[in-house]
C-alpha cells in the first residue's frame, strides 16, 4: 500500500498516464482568457513568477476586479493579482511585489516602457487595416498628369 508507514518505494509505474497536457484555452476562448494568457509577470521574483505562471497554465488565475490595498503605501493602488505591493514601493524598495522578500527579480518594471516603444516603430502584422493604411501611404501618387496630356493631343 503506498500509505503503509515506510513504504516509500513503489513497486508499479503510474496507472494512469496523461496522453495530453492541459491547454486552458482550448474550450474557452474569452477575451479574458486571452489577456491572462498575454500577461507579463515582472516585478516578481523567479518562484512568485513560476507560481503565477502556472496559475495560467492550469486556469487557476483570477484577475482582479477591483485594485487592492498596497502594504506599504495604504492605498489602493496595487492592480496586479496575488501582489501586495504595488508598482512604485516594489521598486523604491527592490523587493518582489507578491511577495515582499528581497530576492533577484527576474523582470524588472522599467522594461515595459521599453517594450511599448519598440511595439509602436514596429506595425503589428496580424493587423491587416493598418498594415493596409501604410501600404497606401507608401505608394507614390504624384503621377504627372502633363504628360498624359500631351500624349493626347498628339494623338489628335
């Protein structure tokens, strides 16, 4: 029995394998879904980060309604689930905003100015409107309209 007291062998392999892993998105395919799916955890340290990326894989994440209270600070300012912190007393202190310690964080705030940047000089390609505005602008429209002209009268 694997609950026998010392029996920490097993003597047989698992019975019941996975022939699949799990996908959250499989069936739902919300809105919300997608934004969790999208999130970017920084600020956190490498476990709190691995923590919250599992909530998302095993769709055990929940977004948060409305923003919560900061340890630090008191206010009501802390807008990222599972986090005690919120953005600017994690970084004043350097500390991992979900939870506390003072360990090495793996993404760091002040990246994501850095990333819409470069997101705004780069078009989107699954955007086909805008992709298709800068087409358009990109084409030359100053055709010389004299020349066609006079092809014309010479012709006549």
């Amino acid at each position: 029995m694997s609950s026998q007291k010392g029996n920490v062998a097993r003597s047989r392999p698992q019975r019941h394998q996975n022939t699949f892993s799990f996908k959250n998105d499989k069936f739902v395919k919300s809105v919300q879904t997608k934004k969790i799916n999208e999130k970017l955890h920084d600020g956190v340290c490498r476990r709190c980060k691995e923590v919250l990326e599992w909530r998302v894989k095993y769709s055990k994440y929940k977004p948060l309604s409305k923003p919560k209270k900061c340890v630090k600070c008191l206010q009501k300012t802390v807008k990222d689930s599972y986090h005690i912190m919120c953005r600017p007393c994690a970084c004043e202190l350097e500390v991992c905003a979900k939870c506390g310690k003072k360990e090495d964080i793996v993404i760091p705030f002040n990246k994501e100015p850095e990333n819409a940047e470069s997101i705004e000089n780069n078009p989107r390609p699954n955007c086909k409107r805008s992709c298709r505005r800068n087409e358009e602008s990109d084409l030359d429209f100053d055709i010389d309209l004299d020349d066609s002209e006079e092809d014309d009268n010479q012709v006549n």
